[in-house]
C-alpha cells in the first residue's frame, strides 16, 4: 500500500514543511516546487533588488504595447471581485496603516507639483464624479458630527430613484446647474434630520431642491416627514 506523503524538505532552507508551503509546480513528479514558498519569495526580492531598472523597463514596455487590453482585463476582474478586492484593501490598510501614510507623505511631497496638475486635470475630465465625492464626503461628515448611524451609498442614487424630483414642492432638479446655491438644484435631504436621531441611510434620505431644503432645515413637521423608502 502506497503511503501518503503530507510533508517536503525544502532544498534551500532544507526545513521540513507540510505541502501547502510550497507552490504547485506540474514539470515535478510530486507536482510540486523544490523550493518552499518562503525561500522563493526572498529569492524574487533579492532578484528584483538587483534588476529593479531593467523589471521596470520591461514591465512599462509590455503595458504601452497592451494597454487597452490589460484595461479590459482590469474592468472585467474588478467588476467580477469587487466585494473581495475592497475588504483585502481595507484588511491591508488597516494592518500597514503607519507604513503606507508615511509612504503615501513621502511621494506627496516629492511629487508636489506633478500630484497638483494631476488633482486638476482628473477634477476637469471627471466633473459628475468630482460631484458625487464631495457630495458623499459633506453627508458623512454631518452624519459623524451628530453621532448618526451611517450607510455608505452614492447620493446620486437617490437622486435617480426619486427622478431627481424635489418630494415636497414636485418640482424637477437640475442637476446640471454649476451654482450649486441655485433654488432648481438638487440636494441630499435626511428625512427624519440627523439631529433629530435620523440615520444618514438611503431609506431615510430623498430628493429636495434647495430652496426647500433650506426652508425645512432640521424641521420635522415641514410636509409630509413620516414617508420612509423601503
């Protein structure tokens, strides 16, 4: 009877590790590599120490030559794993937090100039988003300032399933409006207000344009504030 093996010796630290420590390799008779995993990654860094120039060269070659295609492919798998890639983001940040800020100062301020033609030319290409940013950003900061029970959602989304129709005088938004301080344009509304106890939540939120908006403040008997989205 053939026994069955649940262990290998790594030919380079030549310590004894279950078969999980070491990558599967078809060209090997066992199917797997000689090496564990761990001496192979010291090995590429070692190696990439030592041909850092020449890796870079070669990697932003074979980019410019495929670049719509890694595009494409980078759509496709961020759309397929997106719930996966945001919780390994957050895992990793949270675990390299000092690190990667101290990282993130470091190249700010020597990239200074560069990250501020970057800021403006991304903030002109993209002005719907450039919106939905500091819409969400200005909601979350009120929220945490009234200590409110917060749901991440794009306030535009709101927007969208109420028509971008003000739920109180029945007039149409106009979300096209550069003045944002404009009586048509459309603002995020907390039904119940969050100093009240309201939660800053896609079912305690609707469309109001801003002269309403401002006319109801944090009023609870201004129209009809007892409708809830499911």
């Amino acid at each position: 009877m053939n026994e069955i093996i649940l262990s290998k010796r790594c030919t380079k630290c030549q310590e004894i590790k279950t078969l999980s420590a070491f990558s599967k390799d078809k060209s090997k008779k066992d199917d797997l590599q000689c090496a564990c995993k761990s001496c192979r990654a010291k090995q590429k860094r070692i190696y990439y120490k030592k041909n850092r120039n020449s890796i870079l060269k070669k990697q932003k070659s074979y980019y410019q030559n495929n670049k719509q295609e890694i595009i494409g492919y980078r759509r496709i798998y961020y759309a397929e794993n997106k719930q996966n890639i945001k919780e390994y983001k957050h895992t990793h940040y949270t675990k390299n937090k000092q690190k990667l800020n101290e990282i993130g100062r470091i190249y700010r301020k020597t990239h200074k100039s560069e990250g501020y033609e970057l800021g403006r030319k991304w903030r002109k290409d993209n002005p719907d988003k450039v919106k939905i940013i500091s819409q969400k950003a200005t909601q979350k900061r009120r929220a945490i300032k009234q200590n409110a029970k917060i749901e991440d959602f794009n306030p535009f989304e709101v927007f969208e399933r109420d028509n971008y129709i003000c739920q109180l005088c029945g007039i149409r938004t106009r979300p096209d409006f550069k003045n944002r301080w404009h009586p048509k344009y459309p603002n995020l509304d907390h039904i119940i207000p969050l100093s009240k106890g309201g939660e800053h939540s896609k079912r305690n939120s609707q469309c109001l344009c801003s002269r309403c908006n401002h006319q109801k403040h944090n009023k609870t008997d201004f129209g009809d504030q007892m409708r809830l989205f499911g």
